[in-house]
C-alpha cells in the first residue's frame, strides 16, 4: 500500500525516527466528519504492532444502527474506556454542549489518566476543544503534557475553527489537516 506523506504510517515513522528534526507537537484538523479520530486510531494501532509505549487518550465515536449516538473516552496505555458523552437529550449529562451532554465523571478520570503520563513513545490527544483552550475546563491536564514534552512527541486534534489560538498557544507546532489530505 502506498502511504501518503501524511499518512499515520508514514508519520509514525517520522516520529520514532532517531533524526533529531522530528517533530514535537503536530496539531490534526479537519472538519466535523474528515476523519480525524479514525486516523488517530489508525496511528494507534500502527504504534501498537511496533510495540511502542502510549499515553494520552482518544475519543472515539459510538453507534447504534449507523447513528451516532455518544462518545467515548479511551486511555491509550490501558486500553480503558468510558461513556464521554450522550446526544442531547438521549440521556443525562453534566455539561452540555450544541449537540452533547458530557459526564464530568469521565473528564475527571482522563484527567487522571493524563496526570499519569510521564514519559511515552508516543502522547496522542483527541481532542482539545473549546472547553480547554476556551474555558479552562475539560481535559486540561492535557495541555500541560502539550507545553511541557520535550522527551516524547505529541499528536492532538484540533478542530479548524480552534486551530489560530492553537497555534498561538503552541507555535512550534506542525500542523496536518485532513481536508487538505484526502483533496489529493
């Protein structure tokens, strides 16, 4: 299979090279439905069958007869998963949001899980919102391990209408956007 320059395999390897240049924080965009998550999961499980050490989380979709009908919360060490949100008005959630009700059970215990990581191969976050770069709130701890790694490489998703106060926040970052990607 031929892999993209920006593809997940291609990438992973950039990233775990022994070159010095590698990047350090590359910022993953795209709109609503681009793919985002599933590329990530895609680089997870290429980092998995090279044996690679993970940290971070990934939230991925869940479905029910081709709806989606919540989110999850999933640790990339421990593969331990949790319920993140529920579309509004399906269920009961804490903090809501245009289309979702978030369990601020589950955001306490990412953020437990992201105080843990000290050291990876690899630290994936999907996603930083509105709620972290806007608000203060939501998965927050993980944007101290974004500003602080200097030892291990960083992939967060950012969604494109939060990508300028991204890039603000962290300029040395390389950005792929996934729009761009799959017009090639």
């Amino acid at each position: 299979m031929q892999l993209s320059k920006n593809s997940p395999g291609a990438l992973l390897a950039s990233l775990i090279s022994p070159n010095q240049n590698k990047p350090k924080l590359l910022l993953v965009t795209g709109p609503r439905g681009s793919g985002k998550t599933l590329w990530c999961m895609d680089l997870v499980g290429r980092a998995h069958a090279r044996g690679l050490n993970l940290g971070g989380l990934i939230s991925p979709s869940i479905f029910l007869n081709d709806r989606k009908i919540g989110i999850g919360l999933k640790d990339l060490h421990s593969g331990e998963q949790h319920r993140l949100a529920y579309r509004k008005g399906d269920e009961d959630g804490d903090i809501q949001t245009q289309d979702w009700q978030m369990v601020a059970e589950t955001l306490e215990w990412g953020n437990s899980v992201l105080e843990q990581v000290k050291t990876c191969d690899l630290f994936i976050l999907d996603e930083v919102g509105p709620f972290e770069l806007e608000h203060g709130i939501g998965l927050v701890a993980g944007l101290d391990i974004i500003a602080n790694a200097k030892d291990f490489p960083c992939v967060v998703v950012i969604r494109p209408s939060l990508m300028e106060k991204a890039l603000a926040r962290w300029h040395w970052a390389d950005m792929l956007d996934l729009a761009s990607e799959s017009n090639r």
